[in-house]
C-alpha cells in the first residue's frame, strides 16, 4: 500500500480541503502504517508557479501548512512529509512524462478551462501542464491509493492515461514501469462549496475570505461566517430529494453529516422543518469543536521553524531515496543515459 498526495501552500488550508483530502490522509496514513506500507504527504510548491504568487509567502505558507497538517493528525513518524522543491525527482519525472502526455488530454481538463477562463494566452505553461506534474508525483513513488477531493478525479484519471502510455510505449508487457494509481475519493463531502454560492467550490483563492471555513480561523469568525452564509429563506427539508436544487442548503447540511459521521438522511430527520436561524448555530457549534484541537496544535507548532523545516527535510531525503529506483527505471526506459 503506497498513499500519495499533495496540497498546494498557496494560503489557508480551508475546510474544503480538510474533509476532501486531509481527513484522509490521516485514515489512509494509519491504514498504510498498519499494513507496513508507507504514506507521502507532499506541499506542492511547484505547483504553487502555475499562479502569480508572492515568493515570501510561499516560503511562510510552506512551513504553516506543515503546521496546520500535523495539527490536523498528519504524523511525520508514519507519514513522509516534505515539499516538492525538495526532491528534483519530481520535476524531472514531469520532464519525462511531457513526452507521453498528449496536447489534447490537457487541453480537455475542466481544471485548466475553469482557471485560465476566456484568457488562456495569458496564463503560464505551468498552469497548463500542472496535471503532467501531478502524474510525475504520484507514478514517482508507484502509488497505489491517492487521497483526493472529487475536483482531482480527472487529473488522476489522466495520470492514469500517461501510465498506461508510458508502459505500452517503453516497457514490455510483463514488466510494465508504473503503477496504476486509484483515486480514493471520499463518499460524502467530495466537494465542499463556498458559503457565498452554492455553485462554486471553496477555494483558497477565493478573493471573498466569508467564502470559506480556514482550518486556523477562531471560534468567534466561524461563527460569524456560518451566520452570514448564503442561505434560502425556506426551512430545512425532511428528505433528501428536497435538497434538489437548494445548492446553499445542500452543502451546510453535507457539511454537518461529514463532520457529525450522519448520513444526509439522518440529519434532515434531526433537523427537517427547521429554518436556518435555528440549524446554522448548530452547524457553527459542530465546527467550532471539530477545529479546536486542530487550532490549539496548530498555535503550539506555527512559530517552531526550526523544527517545521526539520521535519520538511527528514521527510524529503526519504522521499528522495524512495523515488529513485523509479525515476532512473524511466530514463532507462526512454534510453536515456543518466550520469
Ligand atoms: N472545496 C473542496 N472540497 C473538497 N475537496 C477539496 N480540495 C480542494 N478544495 C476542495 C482538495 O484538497 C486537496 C488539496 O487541494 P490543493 O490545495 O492542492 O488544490 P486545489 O484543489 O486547487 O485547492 P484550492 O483550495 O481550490 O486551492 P487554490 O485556490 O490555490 O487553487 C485536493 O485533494 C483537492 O481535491
């Protein structure tokens, strides 16, 4: 069992990406631990050039998101945790596989056409061939489960196709090079939606910070952003169907059955009938205790540098030793020689 995934340093982690991705991480984490097979948690600061960004705050979003993941149960005795820029197998497995990706696969990701909108001339190659990067990270330590949110499906989907390519081009059947990675996408809460509209993820680069729940906000803040979430003015159905067409309503009540183990179904059976005065405390209530111990780790780990970035550089000499054999396996394969 080999768990692989990223997340961006590119601001606050947020609760989209703690019920989307970290939540698993951990479970996949002790699962591995368990099993004898090993977990890389990487902070995607390569990723992070496909956007204009400030380079300080990349440096200072690095060391909080390892902060924020330890605090959220990321254990860096179980898991290898560091950041791409540390380990060059990354960037040079891309270089590789931009052989085998095709123009046409990256022009049909949602990712890129929803990113670069009416003004793809004006974007960075990075943000176009971020999925080819995203392929090199995971086929790089032969993942087998890869931990993600439902807006990542098909960037695995497409690591998948460049696996699948690479092996029947280069490798022989019986000795194929990379390992097909298995996105591992949670059930319920896949895809958690900005508070402002119900039709748009919660994102970090939201410009609007009422859009999202950061991991690091305070009690009194989550309350206030629940409060003033967008809403309807009708009262909390009684079954699911009623959550047809009601995006605001759907994603508050999938965000209490995640954060409460409930099915949907359990929660509108509480809370049917009752108007949004009398459900948003109780949501806001439910994510005040999720994020309490997460922000009092959190407040005893952000100002420890030395030991953030120690645990950065543990975590990127294993990753550098395991990814290795794969990386010169692909040079040879591609009849590169590599000094
Ligand atoms: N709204 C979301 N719901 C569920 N999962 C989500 N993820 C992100 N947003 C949601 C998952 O979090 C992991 C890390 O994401 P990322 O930071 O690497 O990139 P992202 O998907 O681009 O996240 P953001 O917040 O939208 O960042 P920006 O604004 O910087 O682009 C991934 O597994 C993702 O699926």
């Amino acid at each position: 069992m080999r768990v692989v995934s990223g997340i961006q340093p590119t601001g606050k982690p947020h609760l989209g990406n703690y019920l989307g991705a970290i939540v698993n991480y951990v479970k996949l984490q002790d699962e591995a631990h368990a099993a004898g097979g090993e977990c890389f948690i990487f902070l995607a600061d390569l990723h992070a050039l496909s956007q204009p960004h400030d380079p300080a705050e990349l440096t200072k979003n690095t060391r909080e998101m390892v902060a924020t993941l330890v605090a959220c149960g990321v254990d860096p005795s179980k898991t290898i945790l560091f950041n791409q820029a540390q380990v060059p197998a990354h960037a040079e497995l891309q270089w590789l596989l931009n052989g085998t990706a095709r123009m046409g696969w990256l022009n049909r990701m949602t990712q890129w056409k929803d990113k670069a909108g009416k003004n793809r001339e004006g974007q960075s190659v990075a943000l176009f061939t971020y999925p080819v990067l995203q392929a090199a990270d995971v086929l790089l330590y032969q993942a087998t489960h890869v931990p993600v949110g439902e807006d990542q499906k098909q960037h695995l989907e497409l690591a998948r196709d460049i696996a699948q390519k690479f092996n029947n081009d280069f490798c022989s059947e019986d000795a194929p090079l990379f390992t097909l990675p298995e996105p591992y996408i949670p059930p319920a809460a896949a895809r958690i939606m900005s508070l402002r509209d119900g039709t748009a993820k919660m994102s970090k680069s939201d410009p609007s910070d009422m859009s999202r729940i950061s991991l690091t906000d305070d009690p009194d803040t989550v309350m206030k952003k629940v409060k003033k979430a967008k809403t309807d003015p009708e009262p909390l159905p009684s079954e699911e169907k009623g959550l047809e067409d009601r995006a605001e309503a759907k994603n508050l009540v999938g965000i209490y059955a995640a954060l409460t183990g409930k099915s949907t179904a359990d929660v509108l059976a509480e809370h049917g009938g009752q108007g949004f005065g009398a459900f948003k405390p109780a949501l806001g209530e439910v994510l005040v205790e999720t994020l309490r111990p997460i922000n009092a780790r959190f407040m005893e780990l952000k100002d420890d540098q030395e030991a953030l970035d120690a645990i950065l550089a543990r975590g990127a000499a294993q990753a550098r030793e395991h990814g290795l054999p794969t990386l010169n396996a692909a040079y040879k394969a591609l009849g590169l020689v590599r000094g």
